[in-house]
C-alpha cells in the first residue's frame, strides 16, 4: 500500500473535494483518506467536512481513522445515562458526540474506525460491511466472523467486534463502524458503565453486548494490518488503485473551516447540551456525626441545565431559607460538577459564620455534585 502526504498529493486532495459537480464528471472510483491524528474531534470533523463539502456523484470515499482514548456517543443519547462520567475526567478520557445517531463506543488507539462515503442513493451498511468480512478472511481466514441482521460484526457468533452508526443527508451520506483490535477493553467496560440512579430520559439508549479484540484469536493481528487489508479489499471492488492518501485534520487549504468544525464539536453545548430532556429523581444518605439523614432530590434537566430542582430534607438540618437559595441557584445552571462546586462555594460565602451549618452545607452540596 503507498502512502501520500506530499504537498503535491494535498493540493490534488483539495482539488478533489471542491471541485463542482458540473466539472468532475469525468473523475470516478474510490478514494481512500487515513488521518495523521488521533483527536477525536478533529477526526469527527473530517467526517462532517466530507459530508458537507465533497462532490460524491462519481466517486465513493473511503475515511480511515484512530482515536486516543475518547468515549462517543451517538446524537441523541444522554452521556449520564451512557458513561460513567467522572471516570472519564479521572482517567482524561474525552467525551464527544457525534452527528450520526446509534449507540455509544469506547475508542482507544487498539480500535479502527472505518467510513463509508456516499450519495444517499447508493448508500448500502450491510455491502460495507460485508466488505470488512471479506477483508479480515481475507488476511485471517480461519476467523468466524459474520453480519448480523442490526449491522452488526460478531466473532465466534458471540462476540462483538464492530458497531454500526449513519447519517443520511439530503444527498449525501455516510456509514462508520468501529473494529476492535486491541483496545483495553477493562477500561471500556468500566467507562461504557453508569453509575448514575434515577435517571429517566427518552434518549437513545445503547445495547449491551459481549465484545471481543481480533487480537484475542489471532495475536499476530494489528490495527496496521487490519487497516491495509480493508483499504486493499476497497480498493479492489470500487476498481481504483491500492492508494491510501493521508490528512492532516487541521490542515485549512485542504479543508476549508475544519477548525471551525473541530471547536464546534468540544463545546458544552454540543457535548451535554445536545443532551434530550431528562429527569432526575433519587435518594442519597448523609452521615453526620450520630446521625444518618436521607435527602430527596428531583430535578428536570433542558438541553444540559436545570430546569426545575426540589430537594427534601428536614428543615432542622439546614435553615430552609438556605435551602430554597441553593435551589433558587441550581434552577437554569449547567448539570455540571463544575459549575455546582462554583455555585456553592459562592453561596458558603454568605452562609452564616457557623461551623457546623458549614459542616452540613459542604456535606449537602458534595453529594448534589456526586449526582452529576
């Protein structure tokens, strides 16, 4: 396989993605694209340029890439509702939405991602997908690895070795898929698992399933090999030469506004505010001193943020003027640890100089941030 990163090959690149469809009549087959980075954003903003941007009347892309660690969720999920969230900042494992839809995947650099770039009228998962089959039998042939019927790749009929997500656009379109390799999967199974109770939404919920790493059943696989076979098997059945073009996601002469795109998708408005409306309704325990206190808490929460808060504990324990204050402030803020931890030290700032009402009120607001 021959790999391109001159600057002749990125102006022939940059030709081929704004040419007008009036003009590239002429040009046809396929076009295979690996990324020089593994940020996950940069990555998904590819995919949203070539969507946007690139003539696909004669021609069907390929867009092979590779994360660091990062947690993606589909477009209308519910991050607190897919992963375990403070996990993620504690291991710094990004967090990003993508705009196709589907369930939530675990990237690391053991997992390939692979997408599929057409007109919305040739659009086809389960031949893309075949494709992928046909690619590792081809390198491995002693693999049992099929379709299934939910665009799925299973191993040894069992095990879960590629999730699929799309997004059709009015004349474009594009399928990805995932394939493990050799990613940590204790780290993908300890992020992939909520932690949060009480959580009640109509986001999309992902569906669990056994996974297994390639690597697993035949240890002389990599993400390398895996990667040039399926652009060698593309490249065999869209007819075009065995050639696999490198990008650079940042790089604006070959596209145009990337960094745009790229900011777009790291935002908290995107990333949790994106999020379809949930709600709220659970139970925790204080411990203080002799005594054990259970707190109700209820909240509503609108495109990320608070939109209505109750929160039910005994007017003893905290003066309820203090009480309503925190929630007076809770309603319209971010769902967000950070934002919490801000608003409180705030509010402890007016709160009268009495230790133990400091005591109580840190204890109250840590596990209202625990919630989030």
């Amino acid at each position: 396989m021959v790999f391109q990163s001159s600057l002749k090959t990125c102006l022939q690149l940059s030709c081929i993605l704004r040419t007008p469809k009036a003009g590239f009549r002429s040009s046809s087959g396929g076009l295979i694209i690996q990324s020089v980075s593994n940020d996950v954003y940069q990555n998904l903003a590819v995919e949203d340029w070539i969507h946007d941007h690139m003539n696909l009347e004669n021609r069907q892309v390929l867009f092979l890439w590779r994360n660091s660690p990062a947690v993606v969720i589909g477009r209308h999920q519910n991050p607190w509702q897919e992963c375990n969230l403070r996990l993620l900042r504690q291991k710094n494992i990004k967090l990003a939405r993508r705009r196709s839809g589907g369930g939530t995947v675990y990237h690391d650099l053991g997992n390939i991602n692979l997408t599929f770039f057409t007109t919305r009228k040739k659009y086809e998962r389960m031949e893309n997908l075949k494709l992928v089959v046909k690619a590792l039998k081809a390198l491995c042939p002693q693999l049992d690895v099929h379709v299934t019927d939910r665009y799925d790749i299973l191993l040894d009929r069992q095990y879960k070795i590629s999730g699929t997500a799309a997004k059709l656009g009015r004349t474009t379109a594009y399928h990805h898929c995932t394939l493990l390799c050799n990613a940590d999967k204790f780290v993908l199974s300890s992020v992939l698992k909520s932690p949060y109770k009480g959580l009640k939404s109509n986001a999309t919920p992902s569906v669990p399933a056994s996974v297994k790493n390639l690597f697993e059943e035949d240890p002389s696989l990599t993400c390398e090999m895996l990667l040039d076979a399926i652009a060698e098997e593309y490249a065999t059945q869209h007819q075009t030469d065995h050639q696999i073009t490198l990008i650079n996601p940042a790089d604006e002469t070959v596209l145009p506004g990337i960094n745009n795109k790229t900011k777009e998708l790291q935002t908290w408005d995107w990333v949790y505010g994106k999020t379809p409306k949930f709600s709220v309704s659970t139970c925790f325990n204080i411990a203080y001193k002799d005594s054990v206190l259970d707190v109700k808490v209820d909240m509503d929460v609108k495109h990320g943020r608070i939109e209505g808060c109750n929160i039910d504990l005994p007017e003893q324990w905290l003066p309820p003027a203090l009480c309503s204050e925190l929630v007076k402030n809770l309603t319209g803020s971010k769902f967000c640890p950070n934002e919490t931890t801000t608003l409180a030290t705030t509010l402890l700032r007016v709160c009268p100089q009495d230790d133990d009402l400091h005591s109580r009120w840190n204890l109250l607001c840590e596990n209202m941030i625990m919630l989030m």
